[in-house]
C-alpha cells in the first residue's frame, strides 16, 4: 500500500504541477479585467438605482454588480481554456 501512495505522488507531481503553473501568467490580465469589470458594473444605472433605492450595500454587489460583471469573466476563462489545455499537453509531451 505505501508503494502505491508514493507512486500516486510522483504522478500528481508530474501532472498537477504543471497544470497549475500554466494559467499562472495569465492570472495578472485576468484580474485587472475583473476589477476593470466590476468597476463598470458599480457604475451602471441599475446598481445605482438599487442604491438609490435603499438596498443594502452587499444585496446590491452580489445581486447587481457580480451578475453583470462575472459574465466577461467567464466568457474570458472560456477563451483560455483550449490554450492552457493545449498548453499542458504539449508540456507533458515535451517532458516524456
């Protein structure tokens, strides 16, 4: 049993890891694109309608705010995806 734990650590090291130190780079451009987008949305007529109407802060951010902002958001990490995919296959043909 303890061979088998220690085998299935090397192949978390040699699949996991690369795998997270791929979209790492990327994670600069990502978030200022959020905050760039939750700026954007903070600012827009609907929220400040809400404010305007005596809504609680938060129930405006996570109810107004976060639904138009996290739709850039994901439309975003669907484009990366195929690349850091991609990415990490080649990284693993390269190394085998």
């Amino acid at each position: 049993m303890r061979r088998r734990v220690g085998t299935l650590a090397r192949r978390g090291s040699t699949h996991v890891l690369p795998l997270l130190k791929l979209p790492i780079p990327g994670a600069a451009g990502v978030a200022r694109y959020a905050r760039q987008s939750l700026g954007e949305a903070a600012q827009s007529l609907h929220a400040r309608n809400a404010t305007a109407r005596g809504v609680a802060r938060v129930r405006v951010e996570r109810r107004y705010v976060l639904r138009v902002a996290l739709t850039p958001l994901v439309v975003l990490f669907g484009l990366m995806l195929p690349g850091v995919i991609a990415g990490a296959l080649t990284r693993t043909r390269v190394r085998v």
